[in-house]
C-alpha cells in the first residue's frame, strides 16, 4: 500500500482488538478457516479476520497481479522478433490461398447428394 498513514491508522486500530483475544486465547489465534478457528469464539474469529484484513492491507494482490501482468508484457515485447513481422503473407497471397480448393477438396457429385437426402441411399440402388 502506497499510503503509510492509512497502514498506521489501521494497525491503531487492529492492533488492541488482536493482541487482547491473543492474551485472552493463549497468545495464538487460529488461522482463519482452519478447524480452530471454526471452533473458536467470536472475538477470537474476528481477531483472525483482522490480522487477514490488515495483511490484504499491507499486501494488495491486485496491485501485484497488476505488476506481474506488466513485467510479464515488458518481456513478451522484449522477446518478440518484431523482424518476423515484414515476413508475413500479403493481403493479394492471403485471398489467393483461400481461393485455391484445399488438399480435402474433391468434386460433389450433385445426383449422388440427392440421392441420398431422397432414400438414404448414394449409389442409385446398386446396393
């Protein structure tokens, strides 16, 4: 967190409630979803959520979600062979390819198609 008077100003006020259900539980606090904590009482609950609390205040992962995306994208651009990018097919090879019948391509026979939307049956009863 970029704003330390804020961070103060919550530790002033986390702190007292923690370190009181600390004294009052042993000076441990379950962590928060664990079985002990499930089964500890609600100051002792609410003490674990504020120690979380004030660590996802500490500690803001959207920020570093963020920072890693942009890190991650510097090196991407900084890897990409941006040479390979004058290699690439023209517009006029592009629409010729696609004009070309593929290697799958094969003449339909119109009657034979027709035949078999009909009767189920392409080869003209020859069966």
């Amino acid at each position: 967190m970029d704003d330390p008077d804020l961070l103060i100003e919550v530790f002033r006020l986390v702190n007292p409630v923690v370190e009181a259900a600390r004294r009052a539980h042993g000076g441990r606090l379950a962590g928060v979803g664990s079985r002990a904590w499930w089964n500890a009482s609600d100051d002792a609950k609410i003490a674990g959520l504020l120690v979380l609390s004030e660590a996802w205040c500490v500690y803001d992962p959207e920020r570093a979600v963020r920072q890693r995306l942009r890190e991650m994208s510097w090196a991407l651009s900084a890897g990409h062979d941006w040479a390979a990018e004058s290699r690439r097919p023209s517009r006029s090879t592009l629409t010729r390819r696609r004009a070309e019948p593929g290697p799958m391509a094969r003449p339909v026979d119109g009657a034979a198609a027709a035949r078999w939307a009909a009767t189920g049956d392409s080869a003209g009863g020859a069966a």
